[in-house]
C-alpha cells in the first residue's frame, strides 16, 4: 500500500517521501485495513521500529480530517514525549503540536490540536476536569505495555480506564504474550506482527564464539578489554556501531574507557575533527566535574557513555553524536533501552543478570526487558541486519532457550500497588459516588478484568486519614484535604505525613533540615541515593551542626545522599563541590531539584491550608532557594529576570540588598558587576 493512496495532503506526503517513506511496512498496512483511519480502536503489538510512529501520525490526520478537533499522544518518559513533539513539529502542515511535560502544579497554555504529554501530566487533568478534555477525539498510548511496570504502570492504567469512551485509543505496545487481554480491555481490534524493517540475528557470546540462534558461529578476537568490548570493537572494525548495555553506572565509563584507544585508530580525520567539537560542547555547558572530563576525553575517541548521573545537556550531545554515526560505541544502563530511540548494528548485553535488592542477590532480567535491548539492534536505511549479542560463561543453551526463543512475559496490571490515590481521585471527581459504583470503575480496570478489586480496606484507610467522609445511603465525597491532595497529585499517606512535619514545625526558627528530611523521604521524591559506608561519620558531623534546623531527632542512618546533595546546592555549593563530597552527579541534582520543586510547593500548599503561615512562608523561600540553588539571603534578588545564583551573589557581594537596590544602580554597575551586556542590564534595572 502506497502513501500517496491514503488520502492525506500532499504537502504530508512529501514529507514523508523525503524521509524515506513511500509505502507502508506490514503492521502500518495491517492498522489501516483494521480501520484506523475510520475511528476504530486499534492496539498494534510489533516490535521497535517497526512504524508506529506512522501509524499515529495517520490516525492523528484522519481525525482531523473527520472534524476531530484535538489529539492526545501520551508517553510514558519526559524524553519520549518531547521527542514525539519534535516529529510532529516537522510535519508542514495541519498538525499544531503543545507539549506539557513540566510542573505538575502549572497548568500549560494547551493550544495546539496534538497535544504531547506523559501519563503523569494526562491523569493531573483529568482530576482537574480540564476544559480542553471535551475536545478529544483520538488517544495515542505509546509504550502501553509499561501498564505492567509497577511504578509507571498504575497511572497508565488509570487514564486509559477513565479515557475509554471519550474518543479512538490506538494503543502502540512492544511485542507481548497477552495482548488480547490489552485489547479486549481497551476494546481494541488487535494488530500483532513480528515484522521488522532489519532483520534481527540474535547470539550467545561464549568461548570466543558467538553461537547464533541459527546455529552459525562467529570467531571474535579476544583481548584485556573484557567480552563486551571485544564484541562492540568487532563490529566497529567492520565499519559499524555498537551499543554495549551495562548492569550499573559505573560499568558504563568502565566499558568505553577500555574501548577508547582501539576505537580511536579506527577514526577517520573528519570523525575526529567533529569529535573534538563535541567533546568541547560538553565541557563549555557543564562544571567540569570528575564524569564530565572523563565523558569530554572519551567523546574524542570514539566512545561514549549514557546513564541518569549525566545531566540533560550531556546526554542530548551523546545522543546527537551517536545517531550521526561518529560516535562508535556507546556504553549505557538499562534506561536507555525504555527511553530514546538510538539503534545500532550490533547490541551487545553484557549480563544477563542483575542485583535485586527485593532478593538480596543477582535475578536473571526479564524477556521483556530482553527483548527491549534487542530492539535497538539495526538501524532502518542503514543496515540490513541488526545484532543482538549476549555475553555468557557457560549458560549458552539456557540463554537460547529462555531469551531468544521465549516468550515476553504476561503483562499484568500493577493498580493494587497504588489503589488509595486512585480512589481518591475517583471519589473527588465524583462526590455522592456509592461503593457499587466505585467498584463498577474498577472492574473496568485491566486489573478488573482478571480479579475483582476489594475496595473497602482502601476506603477505610482515606477514612481514617481524613481524606474522604461518608454521606447518607452509604454515598461517599471528598474532604476539603482530600480534594488538596488529589489535586496536588501527591499519595494521601504523604500528604499525611507532610501536615504532621508542619504541625511539628517550629514557628520562631528555621526549620530547613526537617522540612527536606520529609520531602526526601516521601514515596514521591526521587532519586534516592543512599549514603555511602564512608560517609557516615562525616554526616554524624553534619548532624551536630545543623541540630537547631531539625523538627524531628535524626540520626546518621536518616540521613541520604540526595539530602545532603540538595542541602549543600541551597547552600551554593557548586556541581563539582557536590560530585566530590557527596558522589552525586549533575544528572542527580538536576533530578532532585526538579522533584523538589514540586514536593515543596504541595508542602507550601498543605501550610496554607491548615492556616500555618509560618511553616508555608519558609517552604516557599525554601523552593526558591532549591530551584535556583542559593542561601536565604539572595531570594529577594533571583526573583528578577535575568538573575540566578552567580549573579546575585555578586550583586550581595557588592552591597545589593533588594530589588529597591537593583533599581537604583546605574548601568554601568549593573553591566560590570552581572557582566552583562546593555539590553539585559537595562531589563536587571527594570526589576521584573
């Protein structure tokens, strides 16, 4: 089936002819003929690149088409969604793409008629009842087989529950074993391929041999360097990439380190040349911590690596260098095959096992995220094959049989693990609802559909925390705190716990170490970093110092990383002060101050509820100080544009108190002390 025989506008079809792009894969032809461009609901279960994308851009065009008037295309990762929003920002015409994927407490300015957005932020309207809600005529679930994660999984479920009905779903999933069980919850038609554009080959790498599953053999040449390099530095020697995925943070850097010298003499000038530019953006846009150098020397060889301690910036440069094919080697951590797309020739996993702290031992990784690894394998127009290699010491049949010939598990629904937040926000969008009705919802839960869920024991807990009332004839309805928390997207035992920190807190000192000890340790904050065994004499220290800060007694073993990370960023601590004394890398910080952001500002809120002015008035100076990274004293400044830490500081140095002060400067000063050029001094002198 051709491009140019589905209808939509010739400007679109250029487009997508441009890109390679003139007829359809299998499952593209396969969603169309089962009316996805007549409204119907579709779940298309196919492996990575196979064309989903194609597929929601066409249900996307149909629905306009029909007099639809917005679309939603929800991702399951910040990174997935901006992405998404990127591609649909290149089509010429018809589409108008918003993106929403930032503070959960701002409502975005939603204009576009495709509207790009995680779960978290769908679920956050659909509480709020959001006006623009009426205006949906199509749903695009990407990642939908993550309904089974447990930490993603239940909110997913619960915007797809609350969703059907209100316009087409077409829902784009991995290959799983049960995806009748998805479809017939979402009341989907199932489209299920194995099809892919490159031809996957998977191996076992064991005795200096790859054993394929069709029972050839490759001899690899060994070395110092360790399996995973070998392999990865056996593709590049034939002239292709390869993506080296590592159980941990450390093993990333480790791996590239080890690949950086062979990779190099493989380079040609021009990889070099543009190497060199890359490894100089990394170190102008960071501090030059420890891992940014190391990533700044790698990225000139070659090699690179990829993990959650990298901030934004760095792993935006990995990201581009690799897909342009001048990085040859990438080595990275796990989540990087559930986030962007960034296939390669050949995939090497370098364990098929991983610490399971649950277990207290290392558990064989599952099919599922197997078969997400071997996803990145080939690159479509480039490579005819993909590879998929798995390092092994003697289990080469146990691997053949359980990996590359099993099946994916059972996706089953994780909604149990967070039923209280989500009864809460069913209660509240719906006062006087009964239990046989608040039953009736989650029946219709993927959950529902397998086991009937108990509502009662959740109830009883909202009960007691004074979340929700009952009514007469055994009707229920929100507390004023209850309808707080569902708005404030927080879970009810946390919010609970954050008005009793506030009722402790005390009114005629600074109460900065308890408030970030409570927030740090809610089920919401991530990440958790714990401390390390050499850091606790250090923080009993920290500890004795700062006692006269805490609302409760802590003790070391309180005490994490991330606290201590974020105490020492307000404390104007630098990047690289904070890498080195507390193990905590820019990726971390920026992760925690964005969390933070959030979780102070519901804190503030929950203050002002229970009329606790003093307690609301600290928590909002303190988010200032998290997001800008400063001492008490510089808030007043950094709330002018143009003003962050480096700037205020120099400006208190000087003898600036205010933003009165600000405007009493002349330009001249303002240029000298801020280094800035005229327009930003004259908009500082402004104060606004």
């Amino acid at each position: 089936m051709k491009v140019k025989d589905l209808g939509i506008p010739d400007s679109i079809i250029s487009h997508l002819n441009s890109n390679g792009i003139e007829t359809l894969y299998p499952p593209q032809e396969m969603a169309v003929d089962a009316g996805l461009m007549e409204g119907r609901n579709i779940l298309v279960s196919a492996p990575t690149a196979s064309g989903k994308s194609l597929i929601a851009l066409l249900a996307i065009l149909s629905m306009l088409k029909r007099g639809g008037r917005r679309a939603v295309y929800l991702s399951p990762l910040k990174a997935l969604a901006a992405e998404k929003y990127r591609e649909f920002k290149e089509i010429p015409e018809l589409i108008r793409p918003s993106i929403s994927i930032g503070d959960l407490n701002v409502r975005d300015r939603l204009l576009g008629n495709v509207l790009c957005m995680t779960n978290e932020r769908m679920d956050l309207a659909l509480r709020r009842d959001e006006r623009w809600l009426d205006d949906i005529g199509l749903v695009i679930a990407d990642e939908i087989h993550l309904v089974g994660d447990i930490h993603r999984g239940p909110v997913l479920e619960m915007v797809l529950t609350r969703l059907k009905g209100r316009g087409q779903i077409v829902g784009l999933s991995a290959t799983i074993s049960n995806a009748k069980d998805i479809g017939k919850w979402l009341e989907c038609t199932l489209v299920k391929s194995d099809w892919r554009p490159v031809k996957l080959i998977e191996g076992v790498f064991s005795g200096r041999e790859i054993r394929w599953a069709n029972n050839k053999r490759s001899k690899i040449e060994t070395s110092s360097r360790g399996e995973a390099v070998d392999l990865a530095l056996d593709s590049v020697r034939s002239g292709h990439q390869s993506l080296v995925f590592v159980n941990t943070r450390r093993g990333a850097p480790s791996q590239a380190s080890k690949a950086a010298v062979a990779v190099r003499r493989t380079l040609s000038e021009a990889d070099k040349e543009t190497l060199s530019e890359a490894s100089d953006a990394i170190l102008s846009g960071n501090e030059d911590t420890q891992l940014i150098v190391r990533l700044s020397n790698l990225v000139k060889d070659g090699v690179a690596f990829h993990h959650a301690g990298l901030n934004a910036t760095c792993r935006d440069i990995v990201e581009r260098y690799f897909r342009s094919g001048h990085i040859k080697i990438l080595a990275a951590t796990p989540t990087l095959a559930a986030g962007v797309n960034l296939p390669a020739r050949r995939v090497v996993i370098s364990n098929i096992t991983r610490y399971d702290v649950n277990e207290g031992a290392n558990m064989p990784i599952s099919v599922m995220e197997y078969k997400q690894f071997c996803g990145r394998a080939g690159r479509p127009q480039y490579d005819d094959i993909g590879e998929a290699v798995v390092v092994s010491k003697n289990d080469t049949y146990d691997i053949l049989g359980r990996y590359i010939h099993g099946e994916p598990e059972t996706i089953r629904s994780q909604i149990y693990a967070q039923l209280d937040i989500h009864m809460l926000s069913l209660i509240v969008s719906q006062p006087g609802i009964t239990l046989q009705q608040i039953d009736d919802f989650f029946d219709g839960t993927l959950g529902g559909l397998r086991h009937k869920i108990v509502s009662d024991h959740d109830l009883k807990v909202l009960h007691d925390l004074k979340m929700v009332e009952t009514l007469d004839n055994n009707r229920y309805a929100a507390t004023k705190l209850g309808e707080l928390t569902s708005k404030l997207y927080i879970r009810p035992n946390t919010a609970h716990r954050f008005l009793r920190t506030i009722k402790k807190s005390h009114k005629k000192r600074e109460n900065t170490l308890g408030f970030l000890h409570a927030m740090t340790e809610s089920s919401e904050f991530f990440p958790k970093m714990a401390l390390l065994s050499s850091q606790y004499s250090a923080v009993y220290e920290f500890l004795a110092q700062h006692r006269k800060e805490m609302i409760d007694e802590l003790y070391s073993y309180d005490i994490s990383r991330s606290l201590l990370g974020l105490y020492g960023w307000i404390n104007e601590e630098t990047e690289k002060e904070i890498s080195e004394r507390y193990k905590l890398e820019s990726g971390d910080v920026h992760r925690a101050v964005e969390m933070s952001r959030w979780l102070l500002s519901c804190m503030a809120d929950l203050a002002k509820y229970k009329k606790a002015r003093h307690a609301q008035d600290e928590l909002e100076s303190l988010r200032v100080r998290v997001i800008n990274g400063i001492r008490g004293e510089l808030v007043p400044l950094v709330q002018v544009r143009y003003i962050g830490r480096v700037r205020a500081r120099a400006l208190y140095r000087a003898g600036v108190r205010s933003v009165s002060d600000i405007r009493g400067m002349s330009l001249a000063d303002i240029q000298k002390i801020c280094n800035v050029g005229l327009r930003i001094a004259k908009s500082i002198q402004a104060g606004r």
